[in-house]
C-alpha cells in the first residue's frame, strides 16, 4: 500500500534580514536594523541579541532540514508593526517588511510560506496594502497586532469594530490571519523588568484579543477569515469559564455581543502549540479540539521550541511529550503538524489545499 509521507509544516516562524538587506532608511531613521556582525537588532533605544544563527535564510534552511521540517510559515517581525512611527515612515517600513517576505516565499517557495503586515490605524492604508500583498505578492497571510495604536495615539485592540473593513477583505481573499501580541510595555504601565512583558503579558494580549473576536462573532461573520492566535492564546484557555460567567452575571455589559461560547472549537479559530507544558496544551484540546491545534515553534527565538540544553528543549518536543503522555494519539499529532495548518491557511478551498501540496513537495 502506498502511503504518502505525512509533512511536517512549521505554522509559527520568523525570519531576519541579513543587515545588507536592510534599506538604509530603516537605520538612518531607527526604526530597525541588524548590526554588520549579526549579533542585534535594533531600534531606537532598544536592542536584542540574535541568539540563532537560523534568525537568517540560509542558515534557517539548513536547521529546517536538520529538523526535518518541510515548511515553515513566516510571519512578519513584531518589531515592524510601526506604531509610533509616522504614517510615511510607516508605510515605507511595512512595504519592506512585505516586500521582503514576498521575496523569500517566491524564492523557495516548497520551503516558506510567508506572511504580510498592515497598520490597523490607517485602515484605508490598509485595505490598498492588502490588495497589493494579495494580488500582486501572491501572499495569503495577514499578520496583525493583538493591540494597536490609532492615529490619535490611543491604543486599541485589533478586534475594534472600526477595523472591520480589514476582516471584511480577509473573508473576500480567503485569508488566514495570525494574531500575535507586541508593544505591551508601550501601554501597560509597569516597569518593564524580568522578562515579565514576554512571559505574562503577551498572553495577556492574546486573551484580549480572543475575547473581542468572540464578543463580536467575527468568526461567524467574516466566514472566510481563518484565525489563529500566537503562543495557544494560553491564558484565553483558562479563562474561558470566567468570562461565560461574566457575560452570564452582568448582560448589560455585553448587550449586542456574542456569547463567548459561541466561539470554542470554531472551525475558523486556531491555536498554536507553542505553551510550554502538556498540561496547557492538554486545555486548549479540551477547549477547541485538536482539528483547531497547528504545530507553531516560534523559531528562532528563545521562547520558542529551539534546540536547548538548558531548557532540555528541541523543535516537536511538546508533541512527543503530549503521544508519551496519552494527551494525544499519533493521527492528532500527524494532522497538528500538516492537516491542520493546510486548513487554517487554505480553508474550505480544496484546490488551494492540492496547490500548496504541491509547493511543499514539488510532486
């Protein structure tokens, strides 16, 4: 009998520039860069050690291969979602980003599939981007922040009705779309001190967002719009009865809005596994169920699943643990890692499905 081989799809990947890559610009007016010996990234009055090699293309190919990972989706840089910045600087630092993306998923294409990046805050900027990206750049995955700033400085959640121009275009192009949190030391006023903006507040974000997609039923109205949410919108799973509760306790605050557990296990709601610990993903299968669980490494940063003695980690670790563990079977495992992403990226539409199959493998 012939069975084909199941893929190994990375559905939560980043990807730097090489420093001559990046338009002079970006640097002159810091708004990000790479130094020359490939040691950080920058922006004004900020740094960050590149602590991979696989930050980079080419050196990026040959761990996927080492890991015999078959595809990864890219999705942009955070640190280019631009709020801050003014709107010219914006557009030009975004169009990069995308251009930039663009460019790797037509250059190796069975290897990437890459996503875009617009600036809620300007949404008819946003909607023109999002046509050029689609119809120009070939690219099917919009990257957006879980918050924002608008053009009059006040921060925002992505799931504000006033976006809801962007969702709609996402539903006509058929478009997955990744929610991945940023920025929180910008807007929560605490002292940006232990790591506690990446290690709590990120998912705090996520929650956030999740709760106003949701409360907004953009699932259901937006049909063609496929979700998924960074780092398996952790604390989103734990506070699902909290919220019920809420909206249960206090109707008057919620009127118009959606029941929150209208949402849970959406066919059009993803998570990635990227939590850490079984017992957490354990919980957002008990949620959502596994058909809306995709693999997502976070590579190469050190939150992610990267090779770590210290952290006794390796990319597909919390798979293997969750098959040891009994909180998954094989099949479960097999679709998280293919079946699973294919859907969020293509959605009902067979043809873009045998499509991207075939990028992947060149058959």
């Amino acid at each position: 009998m012939n069975t084909k081989r199941k893929l190994r799809i990375n559905g939560h990947s980043h990807l730097l520039p090489y420093p001559e890559e990046i338009p002079q610009f970006m640097q002159d007016k810091e708004i990000f860069w790479v130094d020359p010996e490939r040691k950080y990234m920058l922006q004004k009055d900020w740094s960050r050690p590149v602590t991979d090699s696989s930050f980079f293309l080419n050196e990026k190919l040959e761990w996927m291969e080492r890991y015999k990972i078959d595809h990864a989706v890219v999705l942009n840089l955070s640190q280019l979602y631009g709020n801050g910045l003014r709107v010219e600087e914006m557009k030009k630092a975004l169009r990069f980003q995308n251009d930039f993306n663009a460019k790797v998923q037509h250059n190796h294409p069975s290897k990437f599939t890459c996503g875009f990046v617009v600036h809620p805050g300007f949404v008819r900027g946003a909607l023109w981007e999002i046509e050029r990206c689609v119809e120009e750049l070939g690219l099917q995955l919009l990257c957006l922040p879980t918050h924002y700033m608008d053009s009059i400085g006040t921060w925002r959640c992505i799931f504000d009705e006033e976006n809801e121009p962007i969702f709609e275009m996402a539903s006509k192009y058929n478009l997955a779309v990744e929610i991945h949190p940023y920025d929180g030391e910008k807007f929560i006023k605490l002292e940006n001190t232990a790591w506690r903006f990446h290690l709590i507040w990120m998912l705090a974000q996520c929650a956030d967002a999740y709760h106003f997609l949701t409360l907004n039923g953009y699932a259901d109205k937006y049909p063609n719009m496929r979700t998924c949410f960074a780092h398996g919108g952790q604390l989103a799973q734990i506070n699902l009865g909290r919220r019920i509760q809420g909206f249960d306790g206090r109707p008057d605050l919620f009127k118009g809005k959606t029941h929150p557990r209208k949402s849970v296990g959406h066919k059009n709601i993803f998570f990635d596994t990227l939590v850490h610990d079984t017992g957490s993903l354990d919980l957002v299968i008990r949620n959502q169920g596994s058909k809306q669980v995709l693999v997502g490494l976070d590579d190469p940063y050190p939150l992610g699943e990267m090779e770590s003695a210290p952290q006794s980690s390796y990319p597909g670790k919390i798979l293997d643990l969750a098959l040891e563990r009994n909180v998954i079977n094989q099949d479960e495992a097999d679709k998280m890692w293919e079946d699973n992403v294919i859907q969020w990226l293509c959605g009902d539409d067979d043809e873009a499905k045998k499509k991207l199959r075939a990028r992947i493998t060149g058959e």
